[in-house]
C-alpha cells in the first residue's frame, strides 16, 4: 500500500455552514461539502506546494528572466526561415510573452497567463458549486453567476489560513477572481 500526501483540515463545519447558508447550498451533510472542497483543490494545492520547495518566487523570476532571453534570441534567428522554423520562431515569441505577463506583468496580465492548472481548478471549482448550489455557474441565459466567484475567493481565503506558503492564495482578490470565472 502505497502511503499519499494527506491535506490538512482545511474547512471545517463552522465555515461549511456559513458557506451553506451564504450561498443556499442545498441541504447536504457537512461532512460531504467539505469532503468535495477538499478534493476541489487537493490537486491544485499539492502541486503548489511542490513548486514552492523547488524554488522562491525571486529564483522562478530569475530563470524566467533567462528563459525569455534565449527564447527571444531564438525566436530573431529562426525568423523568416522557411517553415517549420518560421512557425518556431512565432511560438516562441508567445511563449516569452507569457512569462514576461508572469513575472513582470501587471495584475490583469498575469491573468491572462493563467497556467492549465488554474484553469483546471476553476472548472473543479465550478463542478462543485454545481453539484451543491441551486443556482448554477451559468444562467439559461449563459449569464455568470458571481457568487461562485465569491465563493471560491472566501474558500482561498480560507485555504491561505491553513497554508500561508502558498502566495496564490492568498493573493487572490475579487477581480483575479472574476477574470478567472469569466475565461472558462
């Protein structure tokens, strides 16, 4: 029997409750909200946890510093050659751009460089609130609802309580949020 990363107790009945009632969850047992949240996130949050002991956020800055030089000097001497070298050399000026929004980007630009795994945990999180809230993601008339939006962003809020170390987390504002939701 292999042994797995086991999270810690993040949400606990209190804030199940307060979450149900908040946001008109249907009425489901603690114990299977919070069971669902954690899963929501386990992923998400295990693999941040294994980039964090990798590098801090100044050594990820630097080799993506490194990174986009070479990629930008690549991309200039395959430039103008005939195909594949030409489609190359477009593929990796966008992919300095991406980590160009990452590192040095503003708020929203950093959004839009949204990594699949963030993607990927705003579709969980969707998946979730689907399952327990009356009232879905998506109206019928392809409408947002925000309070997933504001859900999940008390749910980080509540995640950073439990890991500080992850910076994500705790970053994550309304906005961040609403960009997240809105490019799903």
């Amino acid at each position: 029997m292999v042994s797995t990363f086991k999270l810690k107790n993040i949400f606990d009945d209190d804030f199940c409750t307060a979450m149900s009632k908040k946001y008109g969850f249907l009425n489901i047992d603690n114990n299977e909200i919070r069971e669902n949240l954690e899963n929501t996130f386990k992923d998400f949050i295990i693999l941040i946890l294994s980039e964090n002991n990798a590098y801090t956020l100044e050594e990820r800055n630097k080799l993506y510093q490194e990174a986009i030089y070479s990629l930008e000097h690549t991309s200039k001497l395959l430039k103008g050659m005939p195909h594949p070298a030409s489609s190359m050399s477009y593929k990796l000026t966008k992919m300095s751009e991406t980590l160009k929004k990452v590192t040095i980007g503003n708020k929203k630009g950093k959004t839009k460089a949204n990594r699949f795994i963030e993607k990927n945990l705003v579709r969980k999180f969707i998946v979730f609130w689907d399952v327990f809230s009356e009232k879905k993601f998506l109206s019928q008339q392809q409408e947002l609802n925000y309070d997933t939006c504001d859900c999940f962003l008390e749910c980080a809020k509540k995640i950073s309580e439990s890991y500080p170390e992850i910076e994500w987390f705790k970053d994550c504002e309304i906005d961040f949020t609403h960009s997240l939701f809105e490019n799903i």
